[in-house]
C-alpha cells in the first residue's frame, strides 16, 4: 500500500512540474526495478529512498557559458601573469579556491566567505569603499560582480550609481603596472532589475580609462568563447559575457 501511494504521488508531482518527462518517469521505473534486482546484499535499496534524477540523461554535458568559460579564462591570464599573489573581489568561489592551489589568493566580498584552505583567505569588503591604499594591488580581479552593485539583490544599498563606484575604486587600488581582469555581461546597454546590468563595450572603455586593454574576450549568446574578439560582435548580444584584461600604466 505505502509503494502505491508513495508512487502515485511521485507521478502527480511529475505529471504536474515536468509534463515533458512522463515517458523519462516511467523508463526510471523500469530501470529501478532492475537494479533493485542486481544489487544483491551490497546496499539498501528500498522505493521509500527513491530520488529520481530526471533530466540528467543526455547526449553532451549541459553547463552554464558564462560562469564555465570566464573562470577558466582568468586563470589562463593568472598564469600568464604569474603574480607573487593575486586579490580576487566578489567573483565566483571556485575560481579563488582552485587558483590558491599555485598562487596566494586574497579573497573578498560583502558578504565574506568562511573558507579555509592553505594558501587562501577570505575576508570582507564593500566594492564601494576598499579597505586598500591606493596603487597597492599588483593582480586584481572582480567577474560578474559589478553589474550587481547598487541593485539591492544582495543586500547593498540601492544606488544607481554603485556600479561606477565600485570601477573607481577597482581603478585606484590596482597598481602601476598591475593587472586587473574585469568581467560582465555585455550586450544591448540595460539593467534587468534586481538581477544586474548589461553593458555595451564602449561603456566598458570609458568607465576604465585610463587603463588600457590587453585583451578583450567575448562570450558570445550563441555558446564557447572567442579570443580577442572584434569589440562590435558586442553590439549583437543580448547577454553576452565581456572579459577584459586591463593594464595600468
């Protein structure tokens, strides 16, 4: 009674948030009944510990452009760049801790992250009012970071201007003869609120000048990743993800 019940419900649930994956639901039966049979004594296998994963049998990998390929294009600059230490701001977690596995990494974000790992810290700091002198910072990077600044998503202070603060300040702690590594969405100029903004490549330019550009990479809507890309490929994206690798001089 309780696997005919628990079953149903199963398949209510499924009929209802995945209508396209009835025919997976049903294969997933199938397939549950015989490993159950080839388990033997190995493990428990019982239909009340049933946790159907269906969306996973696919042909290729699925994975997120932006966040896959904007990483690995950083750490290629890194170490290109081979820094005696290098100060990540607010990008994501897994780009830091991995890097900490060849180089010194600093981390920080609003709202700071309790990780411990040799070679790695972590601590706090508002994009708004770095706790850095000026000209301090040899290897900076901020990546799909600034486009949320003054937004309130994660609990900042509404400030339509938040984005450019945080770029001055981006722009006066980064060394003479440093290396910054900035990374946003870059398209059709426009903000989706509260989610972020999007920049066009110009944007981009006048908000970091006088920095110059070593390298601009596009992540372009269609999927992979062009290096040294033609600026006006920008103008075709709806949400394109821009990398720029900034020099100051």
């Amino acid at each position: 009674m309780y696997l005919k019940s628990y079953f149903i419900q199963l398949a209510k649930d499924i009929l209802i948030r995945f209508p396209k994956k009835v025919f997976r639901f049903f294969e997933y039966l199938g397939e549950f009944s015989k490993f159950r049979s080839q388990t033997g004594k190995r493990f428990s296998v019982n239909y009340k510990d049933a946790y159907p994963c269906l969306k996973d049998k696919l042909s290729t990998t699925p994975f997120d452009q932006h966040y896959t390929y904007h990483p690995a294009w950083a750490a290629r600059k890194l170490m290109q760049i081979k820094p005696s230490e290098h100060v990540d701001i607010s990008s994501k977690l897994y780009f830091g801790t991995i890097m900490s596995a060849v180089l010194p990494i600093r981390f920080y974000d609003y709202r700071p992250a309790d990780i411990h790992l040799s070679n790695y810290t972590s601590g706090s700091a508002d994009l708004n009012k770095l706790p850095f002198e000026d000209d301090s910072i040899e290897s900076l990077s901020c990546m799909h970071t600034i486009e949320h600044i003054g937004l309130g998503r994660y609990g900042d202070v509404i400030d339509g201007d938040g984005d450019l603060k945080a770029i001055a300040e981006l722009k006066r702690v980064v060394k003479q003869g440093g290396d910054l590594l900035f990374v946003t969405p870059v398209g059709q100029p426009k903000v989706e609120y509260n989610a972020h903004r999007i920049y066009s490549f110009e944007q981009i330019m006048e908000y970091f000048a006088p920095l110059t550009l070593k390298e601009f990479t596009l992540i372009p809507d269609a999927g992979g990743i062009i290096e040294n890309a033609d600026p006006n490929l920008v103008k075709q994206q709806q949400y394109g993800c821009g990398c720029f690798w900034f020099k100051k001089s």
